[in-house]
C-alpha cells in the first residue's frame, strides 16, 4: 500500500511539473505606441529569457505554474518589473509599455583618416575645382582659426599674406572672382584687420572654387567662382561657436518644431583694435560683424530653401604718421562697407530624372570712405545692387543636360566729393541682363568624358556669348587628366585702385556696371590643363598648367596715386599664365599639405605693362596637424614667397600688422602710391606658425559639450619680412615697412554642445 501511494504522489509531481504555461506579449513606446524591437523580457527566478521581435513581440514558454517576477529592459527607455501568476496550462498575455529614458553615454573619439583638403570625402577629379569640406577647414595647418577663403589658397589661388585685400584665382584680380552662397550672390564678402571671409566658417559645409561657367550666369565672374553651401540642419538644436582675441562668433541650427521647417542662423564680430591702446591714434578702431540664416522646407512637392546673409565693417586710423598721438592730429581716415543678400530657391522633380528650380535674389553692397590727404579731403560713396531670377530644368540620365533663362538688373552708383554737400565726380549706371544658358555633360566611353556649356546675355544692346568646354579622361582608376577652354566676360568692374596699400584695411571692390558710360565689358579666354594621381587611398597628387588673355579691363591704377579712382580709368589688357603642384596625404593621426605655384602676370595700357601686386611668381605653402591623442592636436604650417612685386609708396605712413603682442593692427598716414607701378622688387617672404588645440568632453546631463582650448605663435623665426618699401619724407629714402614680428597671433576657445 505503501509503495503504490509513494507512485501516485511520484507520478503527480512528474504530471505537474511537466505541465506549464507561457508567458506572450507585446512591448511597447509608452509615448508613441509603437513596437519596440530588441527589449530583453526575463524571469530571473528561472534564468529564462526572451527578446521582443521586429513587432515587439515575444514568448516565454513552459513556464511552472505559480508567481513570477517578470522584468522588462530595453536601452533608452526606463526598466520595468511585474508580478505575474502564471497558470498550470495556457498562455497569460503581458503587455507591456516601457517609458523613454535617454541613456547619457560617456562620448567615445574615434579617429578615422584626418579631412584635410583635397583628400576630404570628394571623389577623384582632374583637379579643375578646389574643394573643402568644414571639417578640412578646422584641420587646415596653416590656419590659427578656420577661414573659409584662406583655407583654398595656395598653388593657382593667392591671396596676399597676413592681410590680404581679395582672392586671386589663376593670375586674375580680386574683381573677376565672383561668390555664391547657396547659389545666390554676395557681393564684397571680406572683412580686414585680423580676418578675412566674412562668411562664419561654422555655417560653411563646404566651399568649391571652380573656372566661371556659362551655367552660373549670376556669379558675372572671370577668373573664378567660390560657391559655398551653408550646412543642412540636423533634426535636433545643435549649438557651437568660439570666443578668441580676434573674434567671437555663434551658430545654432535645427527644427522649428512646425511643417518640417528646420533653420540655421549664425552671427560673428570681429574684434580689430580689441586690445589697443585707446590713446594712440595710429592703431586701428572700429567693429566687424556678418550674420546668416537659413531656412529650408517641404513646399509644393518640392523643397524650399531661404537664403539671409548680412556683413558690416567700419574702421578708421590717424590720417598722419608723424603725430600718431592724438591731440596733434585729429583727423581720421574712415572706412566703411555693407553687404546685403537675401534669396530663395525651390526645387521638385518634375519626372524621375527630371528636375524643375526656381530661384530668386537680391544682394547689394555699399560702401564710404573719407581720405585725408595733405591738400584736401574726399568722400567716396559706391553702391552696387544686383536683383534676378532664374528657372532652370535639368536632366539626368545617360547624360546630364541643363538649360535655363535668367533675368538681371544690375545698379551702380560711384561718386567722389570734397564734402558731403558738393558735387563732384558721380557716376549712375543702369544694366539689365537677360541670360539664355544651357549645359551638357556625357560619357564616351573607355574613360572619356565631356561636358559642354554656353551663353548668350544681353547687356545695353549688345550680345556677349560665353562658352566652356572640357574633356575629361580617366587614364586608370587613379589618373584623371582634364583640359578645359573658358571664354567668358564681365559686365561690372572695380574703381579701386588695386595698387594702393590702404586695401590692406579697405579690401572691398567698388564695381561700375558697363552701361554706356565708358566702362568696357572684360573679357577672358582661359586654356587649362590639370591631372590628379591618387596612388593610394591616403594620398593625392594634383597638376595644373594655365594660360590666360584678358581685354576691356578698366585700369585704375595708371590714373591716379589715391586709394580709388577720381574719376578717371584707362583701357587696359592683361596676360597670366602658371603652374601649380599640390599635395594632400592623411592617416589616423596627421594631415599634410602642401602647394607649390609658380606665375607670370602683367598688365598692359597704351605702351606700358607692369606686374600687379597680387602676381607673386613663386608661393610655396606646407603644414602638417598632428594628433597625439584623440583629444589634442598640434600644427606646423609654412608660407613661403619668392619673386614679389609691389608698388611703392609716398608720403609718411606707419604700419603694424594685427598680433597679440603689438596690441593689435596699425594704419597711420595716408599713403598714395609711387609713380612706378608695380616698381618695388620685394625680398623673399617666409613665415612659420606654430598652434595647439585641447578639448575636453563635460557630461551636461542628457548632452555632451566640447569646450577647446587653442593658441597660435606666427613667425617663430622672428623673420623680418617685408610688405613694401616707402620713402622717407625727409631724406628720400626707401624704407621697409614690416610685417608681423614673432607674436601670438591668436588665444581663444571654441564650444559646441
């Protein structure tokens, strides 16, 4: 009897512990309801789990009858733990809504190859265009703080050392490089005294100097075309900026919170006389600022984008040298000039590779100045307004084709008083501009590629064609070799004299649209030849060759010794021709560049040629940003200068340019330029900068914030270069006016969070 109980109760606890339920369910966002994929669904009573599927679901089975202890995690969201009875056979459901908790994780560098230029994320090309990306930017060696303009110099593209007064692309003057941002135009987008773009590097995703196409009719450019692309929002506030002793600036860009509106804005000052002296007269005063903003959204089956960018500059210095401290001479050399554009775009496709764009714009510059000099006192006042629009239809298929039609007007006013009550020399022109353009790009096979592009304005009754042709071969996966021919023209010219030192603190063109008036429409005509090799993944070697003409150039500088022109300009023609090298190569811990370029450049008018300021025959410039660790950085950058020419100066003038430990920038005097253009064989320049940069990540609860310290020492060779020779008003002499002692040239720290 004993035996056959002892059975039963056996065979009752093997029924039983046999038999068993399940546990189902579906886990969910408790703020949005919907499925949550990967949570982990244990019993830590029985060491049993199970992970919810793409749906949510999941399934805990044979579970023993009886209470359990059910936990829910998943990454993200908060934890949750639950009692359930679970019945002896059947499944008991368990639904469950888990509430989002951002998780704060500690940040993590990881360092892929350094962006540096010419290498950052852009595919192999003949090396026609000169592209950077933002992140290029910032690892630039050669830059203490990111510069856009600065950061594609080099090679084919000059720009004057320490303060340069424009952008020179392939031997022209800083007149025939046109800008666009976002494709609408920016007139005069330079600051002076310490900093050079006046577009905030921070809102710059990438910039891209190209030959002039008869596909960009707006940017009414010669030698060259720098478009800039604002960066695209991202989808929550991120905010960054920087605070250092030449300039603060601040960017923040993500949604709206409405219509899928998302925006950028930034703003920026620059700081010229932020540590001088207050009581010396010689130093540089006066403010600089710019601001953007952008707008983009979804708009009629298309997307829309908004377009405002701002920039104002003002500064004055003691219009004498000999008394630099005020009260002996009071009087002030001003200077002042605006830039003002505002545009949109909208674009949808109107088939599946057919693409339909609007765009419409406004932009506008002005600019004033008050030069002193030893008999009289004149007044400047320019203006320049452009407004147009544009339609354009492109296609993409086996080849790529565009065409378009653009409408322009196109005001200038330029006058010169003695006082703002008289009249002097004034000058009104008026030149609407209608623009039929189209463009063709095709494969030919066995690496051979073409694209073509043409023209036609209509400029005060007379036709001008443009045209651009290019032919691309791809000799192997790592050679290109590209050769283009461009002929293109130039409706507006600059009245500045571009020989006179005050452009080093007064950069921005002072342009006369040709309307009748006298003013001649420049032409060019631009053969170039250029190869990239990329041998390895790391490195790229790139070639250029180019030969220019130039006609119906407007010559201010044969007219006059003042800083822009009183009235009167000559016809003039030009010829340039170079050659330049480049170098990019970039690890897990360094990016190094280096460009080479050689020039020959003049200008002639009537029977005499001289060689501008801005046609240095030999420019080398090299640098290398090294990593030690993922959060510090180290650059070494290298300027070097052979074969400068520059035109003299007359009369007493002081000059310092910006540093730290000379308090700043100095400007005294009003110079006039010597009689000998281009007459003044300048000793070789040569500048080595050193800088470091830390960073430090500080948890900010659910954010993460960078803040960086950064610091650059300019000329640690103690090398005196020159900038130009003047002579001395007593004895007659030339005298070497220096450039930028051993000095730091800038402290500061950046932030983004």
């Amino acid at each position: 009897m004993t035996v056959w109980l002892l059975g039963v109760v056996r065979s009752l606890v093997a029924v039983q512990a046999a038999a068993g339920g399940s546990v189902v369910g579906t886990v969910t966002d408790a703020a949005t309801g919907a499925p949550i994929s990967g949570a982990v669904v244990a019993l830590a009573d029985l060491h049993r789990t199970a992970v919810s599927d793409a749906n949510g679901r999941y399934v805990v089975r044979d579970i023993p009858a009886g209470p359990q202890h059910v936990s829910v995690r998943r990454i993200g969201f908060a934890p949750r733990v639950l009692d359930a009875l679970v019945p002896r056979l059947g499944d008991v459901v368990i639904d469950i809504a888990l509430e989002p908790l951002p998780v704060h994780l500690q940040a993590v560098d990881v360092h892929p190859s350094v962006e540096i230029r010419g290498l950052d994320d852009t595919a192999l090309s003949g090396g026609l265009d000169r592209t950077v990306t933002q992140a290029a930017i910032r690892n630039h060696p050669l830059l203490s703080e990111p510069d856009a303009f600065l950061a594609v110099t080099g090679g084919s593209v000059v720009a004057s050392p320490e303060t340069p007064n424009g952008l020179h692309v392939r031997g022209g003057a800083s007149d025939q490089t046109g800008f666009l941002l976002d494709g609408i135009p920016v007139l005069s987008p330079y600051h002076a005294a310490g900093t050079f773009s006046a577009w905030n590097p921070d809102a710059i995703e990438r910039l891209v100097v190209s030959p002039p196409s008869p596909a960009q009719p707006a940017a009414d450019a010669l030698s060259g075309v720098v478009e800039g692309t604002t960066r695209v929002p991202t989808d929550r506030l991120v905010a960054q900026g920087s605070f250092s002793t030449t300039q603060a600036r601040a960017t923040i860009d993500g949604p709206l919170g409405f219509g899928g509106v998302r925006f950028l804005a930034s703003v920026r000052s620059v700081f010229p006389g932020f540590v001088a002296p207050k009581h010396e007269a010689s130093y540089l005063d006066g403010n600089t600022h710019d601001a953007l903003l952008t707008l983009s959204f979804p708009l009629g089956g298309g997307r829309a984008h908004v377009l405002g960018y701002a920039s104002t500059n003002a500064l004055d210095a003691s219009a004498s040298a000999r008394d630099s401290i005020a009260p002996f001479d009071s009087r002030r050399n001003a200077f002042s000039w605006d830039a003002r554009s505002v545009g949109a775009a909208w674009s949808r496709a109107v088939a599946a590779s057919t693409r339909l764009t609007v765009r419409s714009w406004h932009a506008e510059s002005d600019a004033r100045a008050r030069w002193n000099s030893d008999t009289v006192s004149e007044r400047l006042a320019a203006n320049r307004r452009d407004e147009g629009a544009v339609a354009m239809v492109d296609h993409a298929g086996a080849s790529t084709s565009a065409a378009g039609l653009e409408v322009r007007r196109s005001l200038t006013d330029y006058g010169i008083s003695e006082t703002e009550a008289t009249a002097g020399f004034v000058m009104h022109s008026r030149a609407p501009v209608i623009t039929l353009f189209g463009s063709h790009a095709r494969a030919l096979g066995a690496g051979l590629a073409t694209r073509l592009a043409g023209s036609a304005s209509t400029v005060s009754g007379h036709v001008y064609a443009r045209s651009y042709a290019e032919l691309r071969w791809a000799t192997s996966p790592s050679v290109t070799v590209t050769t283009a021919y461009v002929h293109a023209h130039q409706v507006a010219q600059t009245l500045r004299n571009a020989e006179s030192i005050v452009g080093e603190i007064f950069p921005v063109d002072l342009y006369v649209v040709s309307s009748g008036n006298g003013v001649p429409v420049a032409r060019s005509d631009d053969v170039i030849l250029s190869a990239a090799y990329r041998p390895l993944d790391g490195v790229r070697f790139g070639v250029q060759v180019y030969s220019r003409t130039l006609g119906g150039l407007a010559l201010v500088a044969p007219t006059t010794d003042a800083p822009f022109s009183q009235g009167r300009f000559v016809p003039g023609a030009g010829a340039s021709e170079g050659v330049s090298l480049d170098v990019a190569a970039r690890g897990a811990r360094y990016g190094f560049v280096a460009s080479y370029g050689w020039q020959r450049g003049s200008l002639e008018y009537r029977d005499t040629s001289f060689v501008p300021g801005y046609a240095t025959t030999h420019l080398l410039e090299t640098g290398v940003i090294v990593f030690p660790s993922a959060t510090s950085s180290v650059r070494i950058g290298i300027i070097g200068a052979a074969g400068r020419h520059a035109t003299g100066v007359s009369g007493a003038f002081e000059w310092e340019a910006c540093n730290l430990l000379d308090r700043g920038c100095e400007f005294a005097g009003s110079p006039r330029t010597a009689p000998a253009l281009g007459g003044v064989s300048i000793p070789p320049y040569l500048r080595v900068d050193v800088g470091a940069r830390k960073h430090w990540h500080i948890d900010m609860g659910r954010h993460d914030a960078l803040v960086a310290l950064f610091a650059t020492v300019t000329n640690v060779l103690g090398r005196p270069n020159v900038l130009t020779l003047a002579s001395d008003p007593t004895s007659r002499e030339p005298v070497a006016i220096g450039m930028r002692p051993l000095a730091p040239l800038a402290i500061g720290l950046d932030w983004q969070f």
